[in-house]
C-alpha cells in the first residue's frame, strides 16, 4: 500500500512526491511515457541537452520557488534574448529601441512612442475588442503586420480578430535597449539539462515509467490512499461533459555538422508563410561549443486525441466546460488535480512548482 500514488512524472507530480517522501509518506510515481520529467525533459544528443518537447526556459520573481529549484540542480546565466524573422529581416524581441530603430529608423524613446501613437490613432482603436485591436493599440500597425499577426495565427490555429484580446495583454513593449525577455529577477537553465533536475527530486522514490493509468486504473487506485493526477481533467471523467481544447506542438529535429546554425537559442518565424513558428537551437542554452549543433523547427497544430497537449485554449466555451469539470474534481475525496492539463491553465514553470508546493502544503500540513 502506498499513501500516494502520483499520476504523471512532470514537474507537478515530481514536486508533490519529493515533498511527500520527505514528510515520511510512502510514494509511488508513474507516467505514460517511457521518461519522466513530462514536457520538460531533456535528452542528450552530441553531447547537447535537447529540449525534446520545446524550449523551456526557467523564469522567476518567486524567491522561494528559485531557492527549492535550486536545491536539486544548479542553474545558469541564461537570458532569454530571442530573434524574429519576418521574411529574412531580423528584428529584436521583446519589442525594445532595437525593433524600433529598425522597423522605422527612429532614435530616442520619444520618436518610438510618437510613431506607436500615430499608428493607433490612424487605426481609431479605442477599446480593443480581439487580439488584433488590442496588438496594435500596443505597438501599432506595423509591429503588428510584421512580427504579431503570422506567428499568432500559426501558433492558434485562428485568425487573431477571433482571438480574445486577453492573450496579448501583457506584450512586453520596452522604450529601452534591454532585449530580455522575461522581466524576472531570476532566470537560467539547469546545468546539465531538466532530466537530470527532475531525477535528483525523485531520488529515493519508486518510479514507473511506461504504465498508463487508465489501462490499470482500479489496480492502481486500490494500492493507494490518495491520488495525485497531473493529466487531462476531462481524461479522467472520460470526457463525459465534452472535450476540452488544447493547443499542440510538432517538432522536427535535426543534427546539422556545423557549430553554429542561427547563432541563438530561438528564433521566431513571424511571416505566415513559413510553416514553423520558430527554430530553437539547442545548444545555446547552455553556451555550447559543441563540435556540431541540434535543432527543432515548431509547428503548432490543433490537438487531437492521440496527440500530446501542450497547453489550453483558455477562452470562454472552454472555461465553462473546465468549470464544470472542476465541480466533479472538487467533489473528490481521493483525488487531487494539478499541474497544466489538471488544472486547465497555462502555467509556467515556476507557477506549476508553486502550485505543487501549495498543494503539498495543505495535503500534508
């Protein structure tokens, strides 16, 4: 018998089982997959730590989440500084003086913002309705056209005036020089890639991988007192009241003899024409000199059943659906959701690793 048995080998379900082993509870960790660490994982290919579900990039104002991270592995320096290319011109994101200076020439901080103003008001948005009117009451029209509007419609799979103006909100827009992308005060990547993070958190705790939980489910729910399940929401009622959405990723991989592809960890294709929403070259994350280099093209897809989800679509008619969905989980005596696809919301990293923390703290006291 086990007291918990953990359902998903992801960053939710590896925190919750570290904190767990350590109060003296008796844990068991499985996972569908062949590997832990869920979306994080990383595996080692000409001595590069590949990203194999996607570039993550550890970002945090959390002191305490950095601090616990921390304790498993060392991070490094790594700043997020991606590059866009619109139809082979090369811009600077987050939009900062650089992109400015390029898009249009300008100079000082006051010429961009006067440019950005005159573009709003010849576009006579006053209150953003969609993703589109809410882009360009940001950042203008031309901003918008090059190096918004393409990647936005690849990566949802809808045009952005059907978009919800909420997912833009925060577009970092930046009248300085820094090209940072996170504004947080602690940011790196393990030394030695995720996978090895997430095995020094399960260390001492039983683990299998390979084992589907719905294949097993009345076996496994009976060895344990409680469950932990980090995977879909509507999964675990058998999609009785509907599907939830999800956005997904496909990605093609490639060892390329050369050291040196695109000279930085991402660039990010934001013409419509190109296929990929960008390419990540993987040994830049942690400042390789490596003899030959990796690199993955994304291509953002519609998720089907079968398919890996890879984040939600949070708009109205699945907030609703999730709702009630999260009216049955919350009825549960045995079973605790959490994690990205248990929750329904699309976390980063160190909001999963809070939320696991805050989980733990009130299941285990």
């Amino acid at each position: 018998m086990y007291d918990y048995l953990i359902v998903g080998a992801g960053l939710f379900g590896s925190v919750f089982a570290r904190e767990a082993a350590d109060k003296g509870k008796k844990v068991l960790v499985i996972d569908k997959r062949p590997h832990i660490a869920g979306n994080v994982y990383t595996k080692e290919m000409e001595g590069i730590n590949v990203h194999e579900y996607g570039a993550h990039i550890f970002h945090t104002n959390n002191r305490e989440v950095w601090d616990y991270v921390n304790k498993f592995i060392e991070f490094n320096r790594f700043t997020n500084s991606p590059v866009a290319n619109y139809k082979g011109e090369l811009f600077s994101l987050p939009f900062n003086m650089y992109t400015f200076n390029k898009m249009w020439g300008v100079v000082t901080p006051q010429e961009a913002e006067a440019k950005i103003e005159e573009q709003k008001k010849a576009a006579g948005i006053t209150e953003p309705k969609n993703l589109e009117e809410q882009a360009i009451s940001l950042v203008g029209t031309d901003i918008y056209e090059k190096l918004i509007k393409g990647y936005t419609e690849k990566q949802w799979g809808r045009p952005c005036n059907e978009l919800p103006a909420f997912i833009i909100k925060r577009l970092p827009v930046r009248y300085t020089f820094d090209n940072n992308y996170f504004n947080a005060l602690y940011q790196g990547i393990p030394m030695g890639g995720y996978t090895k993070m997430v095995e020094n958190m399960l260390e001492g705790i039983e683990v299998r991988t390979g084992v589907d939980y719905f294949e097993n489910k009345e076996e496994l729910d009976a060895q344990a007192d409680k469950i932990i399940y980090t995977g879909p929401i509507d999964a675990y009622y058998d999609f009785k009241l509907g599907t939830l959405e999800y956005r997904s990723v496909r990605f093609e991989t490639e060892v390329l003899d050369t050291p040196n592809f695109q000279g930085n960890a991402a660039v990010n294709y934001t013409d419509a024409e190109t296929p990929w929403t960008r390419i990540i070259e993987h040994k830049f994350f942690e400042f390789g000199d490596q003899p030959k280099t990796v690199i993955s093209r994304e291509f953002s897809s519609e998720w089907k059943p079968g398919d890996e989800p890879y984040y939600p679509v949070n708009d109205e008619k699945n907030g609703k659906l999730y709702e009630e969905y999260k009216k049955l989980a919350d009825a549960e005596e045995k079973v605790v959701f959490g994690g990205r696809l248990g929750e329904y919301k699309y976390y980063d990293m160190d909001k999963v690793i809070e939320s696991a923390l805050n989980a733990a703290t009130k299941e285990l006291g």
